[in-house]
C-alpha cells in the first residue's frame, strides 16, 4: 500500500495549543479565505507540471512572500507535495555513471571551464561507440545532476479540490498530536465487523504493538504503547500510530485517549499532557475502503466457490474471536442452508512469525467449527509449529485451494 507511506507532516509545521492539561491542534475552517489559499496553492502546482522541483519551489516562495502565514502555506504546499505528486528523473542516461565518467576525464586534463566542452565531447563519442547510438554532448550535460531533488521533473499531478486538501490538512495537524504519545487507549464501540476488520487490518500493517480485549457485540478496547513509551523515543514508531488515525475514521463509533509527554519550550523540562478524540470529530480520511480480498489466492477461491452450486453459502470476514491479547479474524464463514456454519481460515504466508502466530490463535480460540487450509509449500517445523497439537481439520493445497476439498470437510 504505497498510498498508507506517504509522508505526513514534519513536526516543525505542525501547530497546537496547551488548554490546561490538554492539547487542541491547529484545524483550519473551510471558509472562503482558507479555500483560495489552497486554491492558489493546486493552481500553481498544476501549472508547473513539466518543471523541475527547484522551480516549484521558487514559485512557492514567491507566493508565500512575507505572509504571517507561512507556516500554513508551507504546511498546504507539504502535502501537495508529498502525496499527489509525482517527480520523476528525466535523463536519457544514468546521472551517476556520468558523473563517475566526466570526473574521471576531467581529472585527465587541467581543471579550467574551456575543458569542460572538450570533456563532454570526448565522454560523448566514447558512449556513442559503447552504446551503439549517437549521443551529444548536451545529453551528458542534461543528464548529469538529473537525479538531483531540485531537478527531478513534476510529471504528475492528482489535484485534489481545495476542500480535500483542507481536510487532509486538518488530520495531519491531528495526527502529528500522536508523535509525542505515550499511551493510548482507543475503545471502538459496536459496530460493523468490517470495521473492525479494516482496523485490525492496519494495526498489523504498522506494527503497532496493541493489547486487544472485547468481542464483536460489546466492542473492543485497544491499547496501544506510544513512540515515547520505548526506552529510546522512535520517530518512526510515532509516525505508525499517526497513520492509523485515517483507518479508524472508517469505524463508525470510537472514542480514544492519549497520554502524551511534550517538553516545556522554557523550561525544556517533559510535562504530562492528554488529548482525546472520538467519532464526532469531523475529521475526513483519505484512506480508502478495505479491499475485497486480501490476495488472489483467497479471490480465486471465492470465485471458483460460486461455480459448485452448492447448498453452502460463503461470506467473508464477518466472524471476531477474541483471544487473549488479541483478535482472530477468519477469512471466510460457510453457511448452509439448514443454518449450520463453519470458519475457514487460508494459511499461505510464510514468514515464521506469522505461521507460530496464527497456529497460536487458532490454538487460543478453542474453536471446534474451524477449518484450516495450509499450504504445502510453508515449512511449518521450521517455524516451530507441531501439527500433532492442531485439533481442527486441516485442507492442504499447492498453488490454488480447492473448493471441493473444502467441501468435503464440510460434508464430513
């Protein structure tokens, strides 16, 4: 998910307000000054597609001038930047290799500017001969800082309408709050198991280290160790739980606290602060909705499940079995007709970790309705695994899981 890495804002555009033993961040108003601030901002992106980075640059100083509100532009600019840009290097030869090959010609002859148009000369006839096309001087020169940040070229760029990038905005100031937390203890109330899945989904993506409790009719509370918790604060770590925030604008009832631990600008000593936040916070995400599988692996089978035209109906990722620090969130539940059920989970990842984690699980859940689909292909005594000690029904598969070897099991 390239989209999830993009960067958020950097902590010196970020703004916020002590109230007490609270923080409020900065969120702008979609009013009409704010409106034409993004506006110009898109206008002159959109304008310099084709341009190098370092004129885009020039032009947003230019337009930031000695505004009171720079650090609002400079933050605008950011995002526009750093997630509906794209910039490419353009050269019709390795920048690196150029440079390895000029200095290196350069360094043959007296170092003074009437050398510099022989040495792209030379450099020219020699890559002409080795590369069997005509190359010209120009090309070299073109070339050679190509790869350079204030030389790569804007060729793309998805401008989103003012409103939309207010908003993201306004969850960047939000999600920077979380750099400096501590603890957070995140309650997402009953809602649709798909909510629950998609968050779940992106606490395993980010790494984030989250003790889980509830089920899926009460709800669930999530604690989660903030950057500063570690025994060495990790802005990396900072940046997981900020990006969280977008996935759990899709569950639709929540509510979170946050401990956090920002020092003092005058007396540079760390003081306790708390943010809270819920539901009814009017933020926007970006994020989009989850996929409808998570592989092709479990896509093949949903669509060669549809063509037995049997009595047993799948669905997927509707059942939550609460473990013990944890959740479990079977791929499939199998229907039939005459209302009994059964979970099927595909295992087909083969990190060693993740096969001592889900066998673990499966284990921990002590559920007698589950069936297990294993690839052949994962070595599960090197991951530490002993089947002896798996008491559901396992399917075995190679490339592709089989809906009939499925049914049987079933039809056991």
């Amino acid at each position: 998910m390239e989209w999830v890495l993009r960067a958020m804002l950097p902590t010196d555009l970020l703004s916020f307000r002590r109230n007490g033993e609270s923080v409020v961040p900065l969120r702008l108003q979609l009013n009409e000054r704010n409106l034409a601030i993004a506006a110009d901002l898109i206008s002159t992106f959109a304008a310099s597609q084709g341009e190098t980075q370092g004129t885009l640059d020039r032009q947003l100083q230019d337009l930031e001038g000695d505004s009171p509100d720079y650090r609002l532009r400079r933050g605008l600019a950011h995002i526009l930047k750093s997630s509906f840009c794209s910039f490419d290097i353009v050269s019709p030869l390795d920048p690196p290799m150029l440079r390895q090959r000029v200095f290196g010609l350069a360094a043959q002859t007296t170092s003074i500017p009437t050398n510099t148009a022989g040495t792209l000369a030379t450099l020219a006839t020699q890559l002409s001969q080795e590369l069997e096309r005509e190359i010209h001087p120009q090309q070299i020169q073109t070339g050679l800082y190509a790869d350079l940040q204030e030389n790569r070229i804007l060729s793309e760029f998805d401008a989103p309408t003012p409103e939309a990038l207010l908003h993201r905005f306004n969850l960047s100031q939000v999600q920077g709050i979380f750099y400096k937390a501590t603890h957070i203890t995140l309650n997402a109330h009953r809602n649709d198991p798909g909510e629950y899945k998609l968050l779940f989904r992106y606490l395993k993506l980010f790494q984030l280290m989250a003790y889980i409790e509830g089920d899926a009719d009460r709800g669930f509370t999530i604690t989660v160790d903030g950057p500063t918790s570690l025994f060495k604060p990790s802005t990396r770590y900072g940046l997981a739980i900020a990006k969280l925030l977008p996935a759990l604008l899709h569950v639709t009832k929540w509510s979170l606290a946050a401990t956090l631990k920002i020092r003092d600008f005058y007396t540079k000593e760390y003081r306790q602060y708390r943010y809270t936040l819920d539901s009814d916070c009017g933020l926007v995400t970006h994020y989009p909705p989850g996929k409808p599988y998570d592989s092709m692996l479990e896509e093949s089978f949903a669509s060669r499940w549809d063509k037995l035209g049997t009595d047993w109906k799948l669905e997927r990722e509707v059942d939550l079995i609460p473990i013990p620090g944890s959740v479990m969130i079977p791929d499939f539940r199998l229907v039939h007709a005459d209302g009994r059920s059964r979970l099927l989970e595909i295992v087909g990842y083969w990190r060693p970790e993740y096969l001592r984690k889900k066998f673990s699980q499966v284990h921990q859940s002590q559920r007698e309705d589950l069936i297990l689909a294993v690839s052949e292909r994962l070595n599960l005594e090197k991951a530490g695994v002993k089947l002896q000690q798996v008491s559901v029904p396992i399917v075995w598969f190679k490339h592709k899981l089989s809906p009939k070897a499925v049914l049987e099991v079933l039809d056991e």
